[in-house]
C-alpha cells in the first residue's frame, strides 16, 4: 500500500508541470502528469487519485468540459490551475464542483498549503484507508465498476448509467 497522495497533473505547457510535479513529490506526493485531456482519461481509466490539478487551456478540450465530465463521474477533489482569470470563468469551475481555482502565479508554498489541506480534509472525511478505496474498483469481463464513483463502464469504454 501506498500512503503517499497520488495527484494527477493535468497541464500542456512542459515547464510548469515539471515544477509543479517536482514542488509536489517533495512535499511527500506521488505524481502522475498528463497533458492533454486525452491523457487525462487514459490516467483516470488505468488508476486512482487522491486529487487532480486541472488546467483550463489544454490544446485538446477545454477544462471546464473535462472538469463537467469528472463531476459526472467522481467525487476526487480538483484545483483549478490556470491563467485564465476572468469572475465568470472561476464562478463556473466552483459552480461545477472545482474544489478550489487558483492563478498559475500563486506561490508554491501556497500551493502546497492548498493542495495539503484538501487531501487532510478528505482523509479524515472518508475514515478509510487508501487500500480498501482500491478495492472499491471491479473488473470483471472487460467490464469495470468503479463503485466510489459510481460508474459502469462496457468493453468498448462506454458508461452504463446506474439507477
């Protein structure tokens, strides 16, 4: 078992999520980095995360979709990280579930205290451990369960909704 946070980067430009990533796995977190939404969804379909960092100008979707799309399926905490600083465009990340929205210049010891209250926070609002939320994901005949989440998915990827 692993008790380190696993946080998903989700960021296009290199410079910015290799920093993140390294300010992040010195601070004691395993980091996962992607940088499309593609990839996005390839992290999310091949593991579990204790918090995604989500920026809003990916070149292949805009983050606000991705962000809807995540909320349709999953609870995981997301920080909005972005450039894009408009009141309409922060209202609707929070409206949307964003967990928090922050500027791309906010210091990274700033970061860290975010990132680090929302993963203590959702810990101790779980009251279980980081191995039995691994066992909350099935398997079976191509077919996969995510009960935390809520979500069925068939052979070819497609969500079967649950009632």
């Amino acid at each position: 078992m692993n008790s380190q946070p696993n946080i998903l980067i989700v960021e296009d430009e290199d410079i910015v999520r290799t920093l993140l990533a390294a300010q992040l796995k010195s601070a004691g977190n395993t980091v996962t980095q992607a940088r499309s939404g593609a990839e996005m969804a390839d992290c999310l379909h091949n593991g579990r995360f204790d918090l995604i960092l989500l920026d809003l100008g990916l070149p292949d979707e805009d983050g606000i979709v991705l962000l809807r799309q995540l909320r349709a399926r999953s609870n995981v905490p997301v920080v909005v990280l972005t450039s894009r600083d408009e009141v309409e465009i922060r209202q609707t990340a929070l409206e949307l579930g964003a967990d928090d929205y922050v500027h791309k210049d906010v210091p990274a010891e700033e970061l860290l205290l975010r990132v680090r209250n929302i993963l203590n926070r959702i810990a101790g609002s779980r009251g279980a451990s980081r191995s039995h939320m691994a066992d909350e994901v099935f398997e079976f005949a191509d077919w996969r369960l995510d009960v935390a989440g809520r979500v069925l998915t068939d052979p070819n990827g497609v969500n079967v909704p649950l009632t």
